[in-house]
C-alpha cells in the first residue's frame, strides 16, 4: 500500500478498534502496535478513544486528535476508508506546539512590559511609583516583591507586596550587604545569577510575614537616570518554580522600565521641593496692620495653573517705630515664569534701596538704572506709597512711574485720583516721577491696582474692558470697609466679569485708616511681602 512508504506514521483500525495495519513508523512509535491487536492497549488512550468516538459517529468529521507520546507531542487525523475503515494519520506537532508556547509567552510579557510602562510613568508621585512598581512585581513575575530605594539618612525605604495584597511601606535600619547582591544592586551593579543565591540565607526581616520558607530569590537593580533608583527583590514560596532564566531577563527588563520612572518621579519631587523653595519669597503673604496703618493685597495670575507672573507688591514696614511703612506694587511687561524673574530682580533691588525709602524719586532712580544694565529687555511700571500714621489719620506720600494712578476712597464714597505721574522703568535714562501728599481720615483708604484690573476683557458681550469707571463705582459701594473686605470686593467683580476668558495678571493693595487706632494682630511689625 502506499500509505506504508509515506514519512509519516500510520495506522487503520476497523469500527471494533481492532488494527488492520500499521507502517513501519508507526510500528516504531507503538512497539506493541500489531495487526489483529486491539488499539487499546497499543497506542495512547487519548487516541484509542478518539477511534472509538469517531467510529460511532460521536466525533467531527473535521477534527483533529492532538496528545502526547512519550516527550513528544503529534496531532492525529483521521480519513475514512472505503471499507468503512478509520486511517489514522499522525504529525509530530512538538516544536509547533513549543513556538506557539514561546510566542504566546512573548506576547503575554510583551503586553506586561506594555502595561508596566504605561501604569508606572501614570504618576510622578515617588511613593505611589514604589507602590505600583511593587504591586506589578509581585502580580506578574513573583509570590512577592520588594522595592528598595536609596538609603535616606541610615535607612533605606522598602516597599513590600505579597501577590493579591496591598503594598506596605517600611524602613530597614540594616545593611544591604545582608542580602545576597543588595548591596551591588543598589549601587547600579549588573544582576546576581538567582542560582547563585542560596534562598536559605535571606534573613528573616526580608521575608514577609507569613511568607513562609523562600525557594527561589532575584535581586536586579533598578536603573536611573544617572544614577541608580534602588533595587528589586523578587521572591518566590519552596513549592513553586524556581526562576528561569527567561524570567529573570524579564525582571530585569521590567526594572529597567520601574527605575526610569522610579528616577524620573524622584527628580520630579526634587524640582518641586526646589521650585518650591525658590518661590516662597513670591508667594502672597497675609498683609496686617502695620504700625496703626491697614495693608491687604489680593493677586491673580493670567493662567489658573501658575502661581508667579508679572505683577507684584511689597509691604515693607519702617526700620524703627514711628517711620513710614512702604507699599510697593509694579507691573512687569510680559506673563509667567520669564516675567516672574524679573519681578524678583526688582523686589530684590527695591530692599537693597529701603534705607533712601524716604526719597522716592532716588529709589526710582537707582532701579531704572540697574534695569537698564540687566541683560533683560523688559521694562516696568511702579507705584509706591509710604503710609504714617499721625494724628488718628494716615499720611500718604505717593509716587507713579509709569503706573495707573492710585485711587482714594473718601468716606462719602467719593473715589479720587492721585496727580503723581512718571515715566517708566527700564526704558529711558532717566524716569522722572512727581510725589503728591495724601491724607486718609479714618475710614479713608488708597487703591494702588495694576492695569489687569481694568483691562480684565468680559461682560455680556464677552469682549468689553471692565474699565476704570466700573472700578471706581465699585470702589465707591466700599467706602468705610475694611482693607482685606475691599480687596476681596474688587477680585470678586472683576473675577465674575472676565470668567474663565483669558485675562492679564491682576493685582491690587488697600491701604487704609482704620476707624479706631489698635495695635497689629501680629505686633504692628511684621512684615508683609508678595510677589508674582
């Protein structure tokens, strides 16, 4: 027959399962396969019972038997003779079935590292990044993760995960190099061999409660951005599969990707800490009284998401008591950041120049010419009131350089402007300003704002300047309120006409009289500073 040349094994069998032949690879592959012999007993049962199925018609035509034969896998098809005969084709399916295997597996860590990388890179907060890396471990590649981060002060911060649980924060406030390759790990080093490290020396404070012995152990360092980000520890129960080595390359293909977000997460909360620090000084402080006089101050970047811009003010209170307290409030050309440390030159210079606070035409002066020397091409506008109080009221002396002029709120409602005028700051060499007098009666009070209050575009129509009769009337309904209340008025008028449309920096200060002579919550020297 020609069926008994072919490369591959073959046997018929009749509907009883009794065999009718069988070539010679089949014959190899089932020693005991003899013609006349039931199937049962000569070939597996998975195939003698397919035969049976089949031959009672209990099986698809179109199927195809698969199962193993010794350490090898074959696939078995089955063709109907015309006597009424099954022929029983098999195909050794071994190394296809051990691809799909491979591939499958390749996919499935594919997809992990995939979602690895999408799930840690999700946050910039460090300890949350420790918890997920820490979580993804130990559901993926082991019975339970550690995470170790640098040692901060003499301990190092560990984030343990047992599989299925939440992850636990700790510190350990002993040596590394009591785990085998912690030490190495955490300085950056290559990755011990897990068949190296003997599972019975992890100490006890490794281990998780509960745990139980430990059968196998991965420790692989995970790298940062130029330096290492700490190290991870996998562990694996004495009754489960020790690591292979695929396994350990995955671990460390997954901490390759832990640590650059581990790395970027801890230079992120640097920065912050840095950015953090550097801007406190621009922050908006809480303005009190000051010597008998009522200082508030109210800003609101262009952008919600900033916190610094081109506006900002100072209150400086006198070097000793009975000398006049210094508000300072200035509007730098352009927004955010690169706007911002310009601001900072100029607050810096302004009290550097606070012992000629008392001429302010030579503290103007001064600033025009170190602006003019910076390598900034921005200028500025400036207005600056000293305030005493003197006899129940306030003496005011205001100059303007440049600036909307300052506003007085009578007691009557009246609302007035201030005469002092003055060229701007950073322009031209010289930056001549006029000084005017005021008084404030008790109850009284100055309004020094910068120009993204009136410019603040919004209203019915969504493209009208609030203006500068709108805040003098709104300013006007003040009359007799206290500093802080008109502050917060003005924000609140000007905040709902511009709504969420884009608008300039706003900035405003309320220099009032109190009604009654008191002394500051804070001992009448504090000192009061904003700048953004």
């Amino acid at each position: 027959m020609a069926w008994t040349y072919v490369p591959y094994p073959v046997l018929i069998a009749d509907a009883s399962g009794t065999v009718r032949h069988a070539n010679p690879q089949a014959t190899r592959l089932f020693p005991d396969l003899r013609s006349g012999s039931p199937l049962a007993g000569s070939v597996p049962s998975w195939l003698a019972d397919g035969h049976l199925r089949w031959a009672t018609a209990q099986f698809d035509e179109k199927a195809v038997l698969s199962g193993p034969v010794g350490e090898r896998s074959f696939e078995a098809h089955p063709t109907a003779a015309d006597d009424g005969d099954v022929v029983w084709w098999l195909v050794d399916d071994t190394d296809l079935r051990q691809a799909r295997e491979e591939l499958r597996v390749e996919r499935e860590r594919t997809a992990f590292l995939a979602e690895a990388s999408h799930t840690l890179l999700s946050s910039l907060n460090l300890d949350r990044c420790m918890e997920v890396t820490g979580q993804l471990a130990a559901g993926h590649l082991a019975d339970a993760a550690l995470v170790v981060a640098p040692r901060s002060g003499s301990r190092l911060p560990v984030v343990t995960c047992l599989r299925g649980g939440a992850p636990r924060r700790s510190w350990w406030d002993t040596e590394p190099e009591a785990v085998p390759g912690l030490a190495e790990a955490l300085q950056g080093f290559p990755p011990v061999p897990s068949q190296w490290i003997d599972p019975s020396s992890a100490p006890d404070w490794l281990v998780p409660e509960g745990f139980g012995p430990v059968g196998s152990i991965v420790v692989t360092p995970l790298p940062g951005h130029g330096v290492p980000a700490g190290a991870l520890i996998l562990l694996r129960r004495s009754a489960g599969a020790v690591f292979t080595e695929g396994e350990e390359v995955i671990a460390r293909l997954f901490a390759a990707r832990a640590g650059a977000a581990l790395s970027a997460a801890r230079l992120y909360a640097e920065q912050a800490s840095l950015s953090q620090t550097l801007m406190q000084d621009l922050l908006p402080p809480v303005l009190h009284q000051i010597e008998g006089v009522d200082f508030a101050g109210g800003y609101r970047p262009s952008k919600d998401h900033e916190r610094v811009g081109g506006d900002f003010y100072d209150v400086h209170p006198g070097k000793t008591e009975g000398d006049a307290s210094l508000a300072v409030l200035g509007d730098v050309c352009g927004k955010g950041l690169e706007a911002a440390v310009l601001t900072g030159k100029i607050r810096n210079t302004l009290e550097a120049l606070l012992p000629m606070a008392d001429d302010h035409q030579q503290v103007i002066d001064l600033l025009n010419g170190a602006l003019l020397n910076s390598h900034h091409t921005r200028f500025a506008t400036l207005v600056m009131a000293s305030a005493m109080r003197e006899a129940g009221s306030v003496q005011l002396r205001v100059t303007s350089a440049g600036h909307p002029p300052a506003l007085l709120v009578r007691r009557d409602g009246v609302v007035e402007e201030t005469a002092s005028r003055g060229t701007l700051i950073g322009v031209f060499p010289n930056a001549p300003a006029t000084t005017t007098w005021e008084t404030l009666a008790p109850g009284e009070c100055c309004v020094l704002f910068t120009d993204g209050i009136t410019e603040g575009k919004g209203g019915p129509l969504g493209g009208e300047m609030f203006g500068d009769e709108r805040l003098r009337q709104a300013l006007s309904q003040c009359a007799g309120m206290p500093a802080e209340v008109i502050v917060r008025h003005v924000q609140m008028l000007v905040g709902q006409w511009v709504g969420s449309g884009p608008h300039d920096d706003m900035a405003i200060v309320v220099i009032g009289a109190p009604r009654a002579h008191h002394l500051s919550a804070v001992g009448g020297h504090t000192r009061g500073r904003f700048t953004s």
